[in-house]
C-alpha cells in the first residue's frame, strides 16, 4: 500500500492561475496542469533561489521530495512553453500557511505581529509583559 502524500506548505497563493499563449483561442489550445505545490517550488527555488534543502525546508519536506516537486514542475512548464499550451494552476497536496502570527498582552492588551520560523516572543513588545497569546490572523 502506498503511503498518503503528505501536505506541502505554501506560502504564496496568487490570484492568477491560468497562462497561455497569445493569439491562440482557448478553445484550440491543449492544457497541462501544475498543482499549486509545484508553483510553489518554482517560487522558492528558481525565482527566489533557494537551494533545494532550504526550500523544502520552508515547504515541510524533504530535500530529496523537494527535488522531485520541482522537476515535474519543470517537465510541465517546459511542456507548455515548447509545444504552445495553456497552463492551469490547480490542485495538488497542500496547506496554505500564514507569513505571520498575531499576539495580544493579557497585561496591556496591546495586539502585535511576529514572522513565522522565529520561535515564542520572549515577551510583549509594547511592556514586555510574558502573559499573552496567539490570535487568529485577519485573512
């Protein structure tokens, strides 16, 4: 029995997600698919140049699983790119995640933001009081 894929975390979810090529009607273009994972991994390695460790760090898998997301995205924009096809971005195994977390003082009831990756505040930023916790983020 295969074992489930697990979740990628994304980072970056654009509102566009359908390319092709100009001129050419929809309606007579063949479409390939990239899942929103494999755009993610173009993201971080190719646009922003991580190597492969840390973007799948940032993804939450594997140096190695990273690799093999990022060259079926490849295979699929090079497919789309040489033989004329649309690209549709769907799909795939993923969770998107937040770039930031929110905290609120019980004491001072003051509401600050903290990046994602560098660990519990030592205390709140406007009194440095350490009685808070972590709100839900304003979508």
């Amino acid at each position: 029995m295969v074992r489930p894929k697990k979740d990628r975390l994304v980072a970056f979810n654009p509102k566009i997600n359908y390319f092709k090529p100009r001129g050419i009607p929809v309606l007579d273009l063949d479409e390939v698919c990239l899942t929103v994972d494999e755009r993610e991994a173009i993201r971080l390695a190719d646009l922003l140049g991580l190597s492969h460790a840390d973007a799948g760090e940032r993804m939450g898998v594997s140096r190695a699983t990273f690799g093999r997301i990022i060259q079926r995205a490849r295979k699929v924009i090079a497919d789309a790119i040489i033989n004329g096809k649309a690209v549709s971005v769907e799909g795939g195994n993923y969770q998107l995640i937040e770039k930031t977390r929110t905290f609120v003082c019980h004491r001072c009831n003051h509401m600050w933001e903290e990046p994602f990756g560098t660990g519990r505040p030592e205390g709140c930023s406007a009194c440095g009081g350490d009685e808070y916790h972590r709100a839900r983020n304003n979508q």
